[in-house]
C-alpha cells in the first residue's frame, strides 16, 4: 500500500501522549496501519485572518504542486520508452524512494525558512513549481520535435512500398544515367499482380525499352521494379500503369541527397542520444524537488488546519497513518472515530462562526469528507498509472 493519511490531533497533556494514544488503538491493538509521527517544525502563526484566507490557497497549491510532480513522472515514463519498467526506481525524494520519503520527512529549513511567513513560504513553493512547469513544457517541446522528426524519417525508411523512401534500397545500375532521352522508373507492383506486370509493362505506352524490368526489391505485400522508356512517354506511363494498380514512385537517383538523407536520420538519432542522458536526469531531479515540494504543503496544511481548528497556543501532533490495506479503511476511521470524535464539541463551535467567512471550505466543513481530526491524503500510486501505459 502506498497511500497515507496525515492527520492530526490535539495535545492532551502532551503531544507525546496524543501520539501514543493513537498508535496503540491503530497499530499496536488492532493493526490497522503502520503509524510516524510527522514533524512540523514551529512556522509563523500569523492571524487568524490570514490562516483562513491561507487555507484556500493551499488547497488550490496542494493541487497544482501534485499535478506538475504527475506530469514530470508521467514525461519521464514517456522518455524511458522501452526502459518504463525502470520508471519507479527512477522516482525518488532527495535520493530515497517516496513513502521513505514521507515517513522520514523533516523540513527542509534552506529552501523553505521557518522564519518566513506562512504565506511567504507558499508563494516560495508556488514560485518552483512554476519554474519546473514551464521549463517542463520548453524541454518536452523540444524533445518531442526531435524525436518525432526522427520516427517519421524512421517510418520512411522502414514502412511499406508505397510510402516508405527508396534510396537504400537502389542501386546506381539499376537506372539509366545520364541520358538525354531515355529514364528508368521504379514501380510498386502488388504481389498478386507480379504475372499481370510481366505480361504488360512493355505495352502500356508505346516507347518502352524491351526486357527493361527488374525486381530489386520485395515487402509482404509488393515488389518494387525497374522499367525504362523514352522520357516523353513519361506521364502518358505513369496514367496508364495507375489504371492497372501498378504503382510509379516519384524517384530521381541522385547520391548526393540520398547521402544527406543518410546522415540527417543519423544526426537526428545522435542528438536524441546526447539529449536523452541530461533530459532524464533534469526530470529525475525535477521530480524530486516538485514531489518534496507537495509534502511541504501537505504539512503547510496540516499546520494551519491544526492552528484554525484546536486554537492557540499552538498544541498539536501530526501523525502519518500507512494504512495496512484498503480492507481495514472502515475499522481504521472507526478507531480514529473513537479516538478523536470528541473534537466535533472539543474545538471551536461550527454553530458560532459566520458561513461566509472567506476561506471556510478549506476548514471541510459540511463537506463529505470532515472528520474530527485533520486528514489529509497522500497517495504515491498516483505514478503507478504511467508504468502501465
């Protein structure tokens, strides 16, 4: 199971003893999850005015700061390609897999100063995230040109006779050169109609160079001839072999661009091969700092829903609940039912504050999912989704 819940509770006559209040009712008695405490370091509690008006922008942070770490997840499963299955030990949290991640946090005090305010601290994230949603989308871009550009040539090279390009599959002999009047085309004849072409080709224009044709090469489906004639007779060919389902390729052999063809596929797959290194470690970094950058907000959260909810001083302790699977959900809100039910009537009085206080949604109120405890989710299988695309 890699889904979470953080909640948290009030101090009772300590956090300690909230904490082990918790963890024997869940996990010592029952075993229903496996249970941390979260450390939430002593941020800047502000007014009440701004944790209310904070809660919602939290929220939507929460939101946005989940979605980017998705799509940088979901780019380098794109970027992995044939190596997917080694999407998951690619994303990692400052170097350890994510539920180590979350079960071990501690707050990251360089990027995120606990002097700073709350709301400071938020726009910091938002400021990040932001930075790694843009660069994601100018790298990708960039990424995607190139190797669509070189699956399309790719797709020349190797795809049916009728689209795909001739030049490696022809010779300068196979053509007359250098002649004022006469010109070899290549023509795409269905494999049932190889008899039907012997029988014809010699009589489709007037003009045609007798015992001209040449199988040089054969697909599943067709082959592809030579056949030579007087230049003039050209189109007045190309008219008639299309009425007998006999295929002419526009084709005029020139090795100097067949050359340069040659060395664009292969310029195109050496620069995918030089971007490739650098673009999956940008992303395995990226994802890093935009998953550590969600739980950070995660704990934001929690903070200021404890402080909004239990009051000052600040009293409260987060716990970090790893359910054991999703048969024991019911038992577990059960338990924490029991635990914690009191704080509907323990904490301030729903019944007192205005309902058009700014923010109050953020508080889950009236909403379906309120407990009487902070709750918050955090699932890391949201990146399971991308391995099996």
């Amino acid at each position: 199971m890699s889904e979470f819940w953080l909640i948290s509770a009030p101090g009772e006559k300590t956090c300690q003893q909230t904490w082990e209040k918790m963890n024997n009712s869940t996990a010592k008695t029952q075993n229903l999850s496996s249970n941390t405490k979260f450390h939430i370091p002593d941020l800047k509690v502000g007014t009440l005015d701004i944790l209310v008006g904070l809660s919602d922008e939290l929220g939507k942070l929460d939101s946005y700061v989940e979605s980017v770490a998705r799509k940088v997840a979901q780019y380098l499963g794109d970027v992995l390609e044939d190596q997917k299955d080694k999407l998951q030990e690619n994303l990692l949290a400052n170097g350890v897999d994510l539920a180590t991640y979350i079960k071990r946090f501690q707050w990251d005090m360089a990027k995120y100063p606990i002097k700073q305010s709350l709301k400071n601290i938020s726009e910091i994230i938002g400021k990040q995230v932001s930075q790694i949603d843009a660069d994601l989308k100018s790298k990708s871009q960039a990424y995607n040109n190139l190797k669509g550009n070189l699956q399309a040539m790719a797709r020349k090279a190797t795809g049916s006779l009728l689209t795909r390009s001739l030049g490696d599959l022809v010779k300068k002999e196979d053509f007359v050169n250098d002649s004022e009047y006469l010109q070899t085309l290549l023509v795409v004849v269905p494999k049932q109609c190889y008899d039907d072409w012997n029988e014809k080709y010699e009589t489709l224009t007037d003009m045609v160079v007798p015992r001209s044709t040449k199988m040089i090469y054969e697909d599943h489906d067709h082959g592809l001839f030579t056949v030579t004639m007087f230049t003039r007779v050209v189109d007045e060919y190309k008219h008639h072999a299309r009425e007998n389902r006999f295929v002419v390729r526009d084709f005029q052999y020139n090795e100097e661009e067949m050359t340069a063809g040659k060395n664009e596929l292969s310029k195109l797959a050496s620069d995918k091969k030089k971007q490739f290194g650098p673009l999956v470690r940008w992303l395995k970094v990226n994802f890093s700092e935009a998953f550590t950058a969600w739980i950070h907000v995660k704990a934001l959260r929690v903070f200021v829903e404890s402080v909004l909810r239990y009051g000052l001083p600040v009293n409260f302790q987060a716990m970090l609940l790893q359910p054991l699977n999703k048969k024991v959900h019911r038992k577990l809100r059960d338990s924490l039912q029991q635990l914690f039910g009191h704080l509907d009537s323990s904490s301030f009085a729903v019944d007192d504050l205005p309902m058009d206080i700014p923010g109050l949604s953020g508080l889950n109120i009236g909403q379906g999912e309120y407990y009487p405890y902070v709750y918050y989710s955090i699932n890391t299988d949201m990146l399971s989704d991308v391995v099996k695309r």
